[in-house]
C-alpha cells in the first residue's frame, strides 16, 4: 500500500504541475487579443460553417475550462471566457471543440469508440475502486479474494482504457483546429503559434491521465499476481 500511495503522490503532483501550466498559458494567451478580432463564437460559427455542418449549435456554459462538445444534443459549449472572449485562447479552444463535431459529423472511429465506452465507464468508475478494496480486505477467505480483486482490476481497465482511447481524439481535435486557423488564415503565424502552445498544454493534461491511470491499473495487478503467488 505505501508503493500505491507513494506513486498516486507523484502521479498528483505531475498532475497539478501540468493544471498549473496550462492555467498560466490560458491566462496569458487570453490577454493578448486576436487580430482578427473575432470571438470564440464567431470562431466557432464559423469554422462549422466552413466544413457544411448546419446542425451544431454554440452556446455559453458554466465554469473556467470547462468547454466541450456534447454528441448528444451536438452543442458546443464554450465558458463565459471562451464564448465572448476576443484572444487567441478563445480562438483555440473554440476551434478544438469544434474539432470534435467534426470528428462527430465524418464518423471518427475512435470518438464513436469513446462515446460508446462512456456508459460502462461511468459504472466502472464508481464501482473499481470499492470493489478492489473490498478484495484486499477479504483476502483471508481464501481464494475467493482474488476473484473480487480481479474483478475490480478488470472495472479499472475500463477506466483506462477510457483515457487512452480519449488522447487520439483530443489530439486529433486539435490537429482539425490548428489546420482550419492555418488554411483561413484566422491567426497570424504569431497567433497560430501560440494557439498551437495553448491546445498542447491542453492534451497534455489528457497524457497525464492517461499515464496514471496506466500506472495504477499495473499497480494492481502487480498485487493481484503477487497475492496469486501466496
């Protein structure tokens, strides 16, 4: 347990590293306006406009960061900063969301793979950490531990195999955008290059992720394989 607890420390720190980071270049990309003067969601009706989708609407949420594309109901949304804001961070995350309903309207295979995997995840997630507690605590039964223990391995693997489906679509967003603001001359190389920082920042929080779920899933494993052994 103390390897498990000394490796989610690391793992949370590089975690808060990489928030922090990408907070700061946010905050300082917003604070330099776009030449073309364009809001987040004119940046966003427009580069759906360009592409022929007529079927996506963009709207404001809620909250810092919290942008996203929802297939659902295929809405944009972008937060209150995004949405009005004239700066190349406005411009980049408007571009990458809708780098989603792209992905959304062409049938991208690993955004269908991913929005099928949501239901079983948000199960899966609820449940794998309980469940592997639950087969640590009783592992004096016998060898009916083991099979709880793997069965909440195996609800963790959702989990990551959720986060590494998640980093091509995220990356592949993103490429869509950066090539629409190339291709329209949206942004200035300036610009461009510095929207290019922004959304990599971004990804990188989905690396992250991805990595300590990886770590953890092995974590377990390497204790399911050595109470196998006893």
């Amino acid at each position: 347990m103390m390897g498990y607890l000394l490796l989610t420390g690391v793992l949370m720190l590089l975690g808060m590293v990489v928030s922090a980071t990408l907070r700061s270049k946010f905050t300082e990309y917003g604070q330099i306006g776009l030449a073309r003067g364009l809001s987040g969601k004119e940046v966003a009706e427009k580069m759906l406009r360009d592409n022929g989708i007529t079927n996506v609407r963009v709207v404001s949420s809620d909250g810092f960061l919290s942008d996203h594309y929802n297939p659902a109901n295929r809405t944009v949304n972008l937060s209150p900063d995004v949405y009005s804001g004239r700066s190349i961070s406005a411009a980049a995350v408007a571009a990458h969301e809708c780098g989603h309903a792209l992905q959304h309207a062409q049938a991208y295979s690993m955004l269908q793979l991913r929005s099928q995997l949501v239901p079983v995840v948000q199960i899966s997630t609820s449940l794998a950490q309980w469940v592997i507690m639950a087969g640590l605590g009783v592992m004096g039964f016998g060898g009916g531990n083991q099979v709880v223990l793997l069965i909440g391995i195996a609800l963790f693997a959702m989990s990551t195999i959720f986060s590494l489906v998640t980093l091509p679509v995220e990356y592949d967003a993103s490429a869509r955008a950066l090539k629409w603001m190339e291709a329209t001359n949206l942004t200035t190389n300036y610009e461009h290059d510095k929207a290019a920082d922004a959304l990599k920042w971004a990804a990188r929080t989905y690396v992250v992720a991805a990595i300590a779920s990886v770590a953890q899933l092995a974590y377990w494993v390497m204790v399911y394989m050595g109470r196998n052994k006893d």
